[in-house]
C-alpha cells in the first residue's frame, strides 16, 4: 500500500515508496490481513465459486504472503506465486508458506508490478490484484499487461474500492463530531496527490468493469465485502486503528486542521483514558469491493 493508512497496496495493506522499511513495516502488514481474515474467508468462498480448480494463482502485490497463503489453503492442487517489489516481504512471505506446509507449492518473484507476473511459470488461472492496482501509474495499460497472462478462461480478481474503514463514533466526546469524515476528505486529496505523483500517471474514471472489458476480458461478478468488529474491539483491532491513524497523523499533519490534530494526537497517546488504547468505544468497520473478469476461452 502506498502509505498503510489507505488500506490498498502490497496486497493486505497499502503502502508504497521506496524510502520505507519493508522489514519494519512486514509486522503492521501481516497483523492487518490477520485481524482481515473473516472478510478473506469472505471473498476466497466467492471466488472458489467461480474458479474451480485453478493449476496456478498469481497474487499481484502480495506483500507478506498472508492472504498469499489463505489462497494455497483454499485451493489444494494449485500452485501460488506471491508478487511483490519488497524483498523482505517475500522472504517473510516464504517463511509463512514453510511454517503451513505449503512450501512445495509456493514460490515468489520479486520486482515492479505489472511487468513481473509475465515471468511467472506458465499462463495464469486466477490473477489476484488487492488494491496494489492503484499503485501503478497507468491503470488500463496494467489490467491490460494482467490480462494477457491469463490462461483462456482464466480469471482476474480486483480488489479496488469500497468504503472508507470506521474505527470510532460520531462524536468521541472530545473535539467536533464527525472526525473520521474530516480525515477521510484529507486521505482523499492524499490519495490524489500519490495517484498524481506515480510515473506515467493516467487519470481516468475508476468505472472498474468499463477498465477490466477494454482490457479484453469479461467482466463477470462485483461484490463488496464486509469486516465488521463491533466495540469493544480486541487489542489486535486496537492495535490495527492506532497503526492506521498514526500513518495518516504521519503523512498528512499538514493537510488536518489543527484542533482535529489535537485530538488525534489524544486518540494516539496510550497514555490517555480517551485514546484508541482504552476507550471502550472503538471497532472496525470495513467493506471492501471485489471485480472478477474473465479471459473469454
């Protein structure tokens, strides 16, 4: 993901740049997919629906394999290859599939997306994209580069989209009511800003299935996925909102008016009776929407 906070890229989160460290930021990334399992469940049962028994599943911006692996779980006869620009996420990745048992069957290629996948064995049967997509500046010509790597037949999943995650009530107590909607306009102008700033940027309507048929593919199923973690959340959802609001306090301070910033630095503060640690008023609340398209035979 390019900077966690928004939730999409490496697959399980969304962070991006270079100048991160992918060892340091392999922990967050894996205890998010983790506390995301029930919404994975989800879409792993919907796409077992539509995918049979796929020979080779490709997950594009896999990060540390987390999700990577569920799909090795979910379908026993294929083989999965985990995608991903950051060595050490791959290598974490690596260790996971061995800890499961599912080594044997599970390989990673490292390097920029969408060039990679075409040196992935063979045509692919189910190519996984979770929000690492918008992490490429031109994302037409990607789904296209995607689509061609598909075996006749084979599907394309996208994870793109949603709503923004709710972590907190209305009105906190402190501050003004309606926080979570403030920053959610301050990650929007972020968005655009890294959408802009990526190489060979297009901009374009994000009407996915109008992008998946100009890609030649067959736009076939969109279902939006739901993790709901109702208050009082665990310490590992605890921990996930403090991860995500301290990356966007990171990112954008500038952007956040500053009685706003006041109260999320109380929100952040372990410290504090009012923040995320402790108050007793926090869950996550998150829909994700899933495109699958089909490489017609």
């Amino acid at each position: 993901m390019a900077h966690h906070h928004h939730h999409h890229g490496h697959g399980e989160g969304d962070v991006s740049g270079s100048d991160l460290d992918w060892a340091e930021m392999a922990e967050p990334l894996e205890a998010q997919a983790e506390l995301f399992a029930p919404l994975y469940t989800q879409v792993l049962a919907w796409l077992g629906e539509q995918v049979a028994e796929p020979g080779l599943i490709v997950d594009a911006g896999s990060g540390p394999g987390v999700v990577s692996c569920r799909f090795a779980q979910t379908f026993p006869g294929a083989r999965v290859v985990a995608v991903d620009a950051a060595a050490p996420l791959l290598e974490r990745a690596r260790q996971r599939a061995a800890a499961l048992g599912l080594a044997d069957r599970f390989a990673t290629l490292a390097g920029d997306l969408p060039s990679v996948p075409a040196e992935s064995d063979g045509p692919v049967d189910l190519l996984w994209a979770a929000r690492s997509l918008h992490h490429i500046g031109d994302q037409g010509a990607a789904l296209a580069a995607f689509a061609d790597r598909l075996a006749p037949g084979g599907t394309l999943a996208l994870m793109e989209g949603g709503l923004p995650a709710r972590y907190l009530p209305r009105d906190l107590g402190l501050g003004r009511p309606g926080l979570q909607s403030r920053l959610d306009g301050v990650l929007e102008a972020w968005f655009a800003r890294m959408r802009a700033g990526l190489p060979g940027s297009v901009a374009g309507r994000e009407d996915w299935p109008a992008l998946l048929a100009a890609a030649g593919l067959k736009h076939t199923g969109t279902r939006t996925f739901l993790l709901d973690l109702p208050a009082p959340a665990s310490e590992r959802a605890r921990a996930y909102v403090a991860t995500s609001l301290s990356w966007l306090r990171e990112d954008c301070a500038e952007d956040i008016d500053p009685e706003d910033l006041t109260v999320l630095d109380r929100l952040l503060d372990p410290d504090d009776e009012a923040s995320v640690h402790r108050r007793p008023d926090v869950f996550v609340l998150a829909a994700h929407t899933v495109y699958t398209a089909v490489r017609p035979a």
